[in-house]
C-alpha cells in the first residue's frame, strides 16, 4: 500500500501518511492537542468518574482523602510546619474567606509578604491555575504551595514558579 497524501485535521498541513491508521495528523505537536482536547472533553463530560479516581487513588496510596484531614493539614501547617520554617505573620485567609484559592499571607524569611496553599493533592488543576495563579498576578505576591501528606506525616514547600507537580522525594518529615 503506498503512502497517502492527507491534510492534518489539527493545523491543515499537507503530509504522506505512513502506515495504517485512522488519525489524520502530521506530528507529534497534532497528536498532542488532539488528545489534550479529548481528554479535556472526556473529563467535563465525566467529572464525578474523575473525582471518584482521584479519591480511590488517594485512598490506596496515602490511607484517606476527606475534608476533615484536609482542615487539619492546614491547622497542622499553621501552628508547625510554617513557624518551624521561618515564615512570620502569618495570617489565615480561609478563617474569613472560605473559597479564596490560597490559606494563608505571611512573610517569609527574606522579609516578604507571600500567599500560601495547603494542600493534601500531588497536584493542582488548571481551574485552580486560571483562577489562583492569576489573583497571585494581580496582586503582585508569589505563592508557595505546600503540599502536606495525608497521613500528617510529612511535607513539602514549593514556590509556584517551579510548578503545581509535587514528588515523594521531596518530603520532609514533620518533627
């Protein structure tokens, strides 16, 4: 079967298809936004399927997903984890605000004035990226994430120009 010339249904560029198969798409940068827009439309179509696996799967790798562990990853954050790593001031936005994107202003130990989220997720969504991150733009302020381990057992810090995406070898145990 000889190659056949096709346009790309992504960006309309004319190529030979080698092989078998039924996409249309002349390079690895198509496929790509092809599938992030089908996994994007799979996820609106599916949200309560997705919140269930990301439950399931913080279940079976951490022990527990809820929100009381969540507020008490927060509290925990409050009185020891942020004193413990310098940060002063430090001020509890949910206590007045509950859907702000981030928990707390404090000032670090360079003296500055920064947001900080707690969270008991590996990761933050693009909602969370949209809304949160362009609040911190607009209010000229960096943001930590700081990620707490379900089980309160350990910790990480991020500054939020380095990304969303924590890793198990960047843990420090709470002491």
């Amino acid at each position: 079967m000889p190659n056949k010339q096709q346009n790309c249904k992504i960006c309309g560029a004319v190529f030979y298809r080698s092989g078998r198969g039924r996409w249309a798409l002349c390079s690895e940068a198509c496929k790509r936004k092809n599938n992030t827009a089908m996994h994007r439309r799979y996820v609106e179509n599916n949200r309560a399927r997705v919140n269930e696996s990301a439950r399931r799967w913080k279940i079976r790798n951490w022990g527990a997903s809820d929100a009381e562990i969540a507020k008490r990853a927060e509290q925990l954050a409050f009185e020891r984890i942020l004193p413990k790593l310098g940060f002063t001031d430090i001020y509890d936005v949910t206590a007045v605000r509950r859907y702000v994107p981030f928990d707390f202003v404090a000032t670090n130990p360079d003296g500055e004035r920064v947001l900080i989220d707690v969270t008991t997720g590996m990761t933050k969504s693009g909602h969370y990226h949209r809304s949160g991150v362009s609040l911190v733009n607009a209010l000229r302020m960096r943001l930590y994430v700081l990620f707490v381990k379900p089980d309160l057992s350990s910790y990480s810090l991020r500054d939020s120009t380095k990304g969303f995406h924590m890793s198990v070898k960047e843990l420090v145990p709470i002491g």
